[in-house]
C-alpha cells in the first residue's frame, strides 16, 4: 500500500511569514504530485501540482520535489489569516486504465495576526 | 467552468436505511471516486470507476456499493446505513490518463441516527 506521510500540525505562523509544509511518500515510481487546500467543512480544492525535480512557483506558492529523497514540500510566502486551513499532499498512481490519488492526512496552517 | 455536483450538502438518516448519494460531472470525465473523509483518518477511496458500467473497489467498499450507468454519473449506495457510516463523502472526477488531478465536488455531511 502506497503511503503519503504529513504532519498533521497544526503549524502556526505569524502574518507575513513564509509556510513550510512537508510531505514524504513511499513509492519510488510515483511521478505526479499535488497540493490540496481544504476550508473547514469544505472541499479540497487544488492549489498546485509538481512532475519535476526542483521548484514551481505560482504566486506566493512554492511547489518543491525531490524523488531521489521521496520528498515534496509546499512554501506559502507571505502567509495571510486566509491561508489558514488544512493542506492535503497527494501522489498520483497508475493502474486500471486510469490514474488514482493517494492522499495524506494533511497539515493544519493557522496564520496568526 | 469544471463541476462536480453532489446531490445533497447534509443529510440525515436512521440506521438499517438505504441511502443513495449521487455525482453528477459536466467535465466529460472519464475518472470518478467516492471518498469519505474522517477527523484524523484523513480522505479514505471507497469506490472509483474508470469509465461506464465499470468499477473498482477502493481501500474501504465494504457496507457499500456503487453504479455508473451513464459517463457523468457515479452513484454512492449504503445498502443498510449504520452509525459507523456518518461522515462527510466527497465525489471526484478526473480524465483518464491525464496528470491534472481531481475536481472535487462540494461533499455530503451525512448523519446515521
């Protein structure tokens, strides 16, 4: 069974600082990986995805790989009270004739004023 | 814009009922998922289905069972509901082979009184 392994905080920063969120898997053969924002009683939502060693910015996120390691990371520059919620990691396998996500538990972000 | 919608936000029923929990995406997806989601177990695959008629049994199908008889829907069915079923559930879909990840619907609080 593939794993996806997170923190599960919570992580508290103050405003204006810089988030760091970390996630560690088990499968070597993974290739895609993504990062979920989820709202208190809402639904994830996909900030970013990442396929490449190295970094992907989009905005005040960073995306980070390192499949050598098995390690992917979030960076949230900045950090506002409205990026406080729980980020989910999540790994994409292939099988079946499609593609399937392996989530983590997440990681709680309080941004605090 | 892309749309899962999920046919109930909170619904409440009593115990040894069958419940029917519908998806409905708009996106042409080949890909859909049934998830539920717990406090510290994070979000946990109860049935996915690569395409028509077709489907796969996730990490939790036991107490549950599935159809999609058309593309854009997958059905969620809790053949005798029982208390250890009240969860939030959340409907995704994806593309077949794509590396996008998933869109999430809006997600069903259900309650087994």
């Amino acid at each position: 069974q593939k794993e996806v392994e997170q923190n599960s905080g919570p992580l508290s920063v103050p405003e204006g600082a810089i988030a760091s969120l970390n996630c560690t898997y088990s499968d070597r053969v993974s290739q895609s990986f993504f990062w979920y924002r989820q709202y208190s009683g809402k639904s994830p939502e996909l900030i970013m995805s990442i396929y490449s060693n190295g970094d992907k910015e989009d905005g005040r996120f960073t995306a980070q790989l390192n499949k050598a390691s098995q390690y992917v990371s979030l960076l949230i520059r900045d950090s506002q009270p409205s990026d406080s919620a729980t980020y989910l990691c999540a790994v994409l396998e292939w099988g079946g004739g499609g593609n399937k996500l392996t989530f983590g538990t997440g990681t709680q972000l309080k941004v605090e004023l | 814009d892309v749309k899962v919608t999920q046919s109930s936000r909170y619904l409440v029923k009593r115990t040894g009922e069958k419940v029917f929990l519908e998806c409905v995406q708009d996106m042409d997806h080949e890909n859909m998922f049934w998830y539920r989601q717990d406090p510290g177990l994070g979000l946990r695959l109860i049935y996915f289905s690569y395409d028509v008629k077709m489907k796969e049994k996730g990490d939790i199908p036991e107490g549950y069972s599935v159809s999609r008889e058309k593309k854009e829907r997958f059905s969620l069915i809790l053949e005798s509901a029982s208390t250890n079923q009240t969860s939030m559930y959340l409907c995704a879909s994806s593309f077949g082979t794509s590396n996008y990840g998933y869109t999430f619907g809006s997600g069903t609080r259900l309650t087994v009184v």
